[in-house]
C-alpha cells in the first residue's frame, strides 16, 4: 500500500479506479466503496468492524459495516491532513 496521492485530486477518473481497492486509514483495514463529489468525499468500509443500523423510528434494524466520509480537501480547498493517514493499494 502507498500513501494517498494528492495529484489524483486533480482527475475524477483517478478517484473512481480507487473504488474497489483496498486502504488503510489510521491503522484501520477498510475498503474504498464510494467517491462522492460534494467535498469530494471517499467512503470507506471497515473490513472488521460493524455497527448497529436504526430503522426510521431510531430503533436497531440490522448490523452493517462500519462506514467513514473522509473529506479529500479542507476548507481552503487545500488536501485535508486527514489523508496523511490513508494508505491505499495502487489502482
């Protein structure tokens, strides 16, 4: 796995080969299921870990995988230090 590269920031297409791969986030095993465009974000998957769904009245449905938004720029639209603590498999 390699750090995440800034440059992909620059090309929609280099952030989409990225879903389906394998990452690494704070020392965390998580998979890359989403880009999402607003921020833009990437939506990980946590291979291990799950978490508790609540249906639409805040009951507990279902357990699903634990999922995390990373926003990929900051507020100045600068790379997010949040990236520093992903590792990502080359696409």
């Amino acid at each position: 796995m390699e750090r995440f590269d800034p440059r992909w920031l620059d090309n929609p297409e280099s952030l989409e080969s990225l879903i389906g791969c394998r990452a690494e986030y704070a020392g965390e095993p998580f998979s890359v299921i989403e880009i999402l465009p607003d921020g833009p974000q990437l939506v990980l998957q946590h291979r291990d870990r799950r978490a508790i769904q609540q249906d639409m009245q805040g009951r507990p449905y279902r357990r699903v995988p634990e999922t995390v938004c990373l926003e990929l720029l900051d507020d100045h639209g600068q790379p997010s230090p949040q990236l520093e603590l992903l590792l990502v498999e080359s696409p």
